[in-house]
C-alpha cells in the first residue's frame, strides 16, 4: 500500500532561510525550525499547497505562501499561539507578497482572505489527510 497526503502542490528542493517578525520562542520540527531570533528555516523536502482559494500561483506568490503556510501549521499544531501571531503573520504575509513584487491591490486582497479565512486557527482537522493507493502488489 502507498501512502501520501493530499493537497500539495509543491516540495522544496534546497532549504529556505528568511527573517520573520515571529520572535521569542523555538520551535524544532522535522520540517522547519524558527529560532528565537525569529529565523525560520524550512528544510529541503517541506510540501505546501502554494495560493489557497480560488486564485493562482505567481512567482510573486511561491515565498510568500511557502512561509505562510508553515507559520500558520505552526499555529494550527499550536507551536506558537494563534491569538498573539495571527495578526502579525498576517501582516508578514502582505509585505512579503509586496517584496516579492506582487501588485499591491491583489496583495490587499490576498492580506484581506487569510484574514478573513482566520488562517492558521487551530480546529483540530488535518488539512492534509493521509491517502492510500494500491501498491500493484
């Protein structure tokens, strides 16, 4: 039997390094450490789904939703707390999509979905339930 999880779209080839606003505590994963300082590192093999709702992925989008995603797992396994970093990873999110060079409208609007969608929120689902298909055996 094979085993895998649904809903990813993209795997990271090479570790990713970037400061976050996120300080103050450590978190240690299989996938990602943030340190204290607010460094986040994703490692090489990380999979995440890119742009979430009904939108598409850009090159200005590719960081921005990878880092996003593993702050908002953070918050969803509840490795930092969602009432005192939703704002802020929110906010990051926006400028990093501005960096980036998204448009600044579309960004506002990417900043106004995961606010609205609460992301990150933890519900006890797994998003990314775990799938079998027959190994041909």
């Amino acid at each position: 039997m094979i085993y895998y999880r649904d809903g990813y779209k993209y795997q990271l080839a090479v570790d990713f390094r970037i400061q976050t606003p996120v300080v103050g505590t450590r978190v240690s994963h299989k996938f990602f450490d943030l340190f204290e300082n607010g460094v986040l590192v994703v490692y090489a093999g990380y999979a995440w789904d890119g742009a979430s709702g009904p939108t598409f992925d850009t090159e200005s989008s590719m960081a921005p939703s990878l880092v996003h995603d593993v702050l908002c797992q953070m918050m969803r396994l509840e490795l930092i707390e969602w009432a005192k970093w939703h704002d802020i990873v929110s906010e990051f999110f926006h400028q990093h999509l501005r960096r980036c060079g998204m448009g600044a409208i579309r960004a506002w609007y990417w900043y106004r979905a995961v606010k609205w969608a609460d992301a990150g929120k933890p519900d006890g689902n797994d998003p990314n339930p775990v799938l079998t298909a027959p190994s041909g055996e």
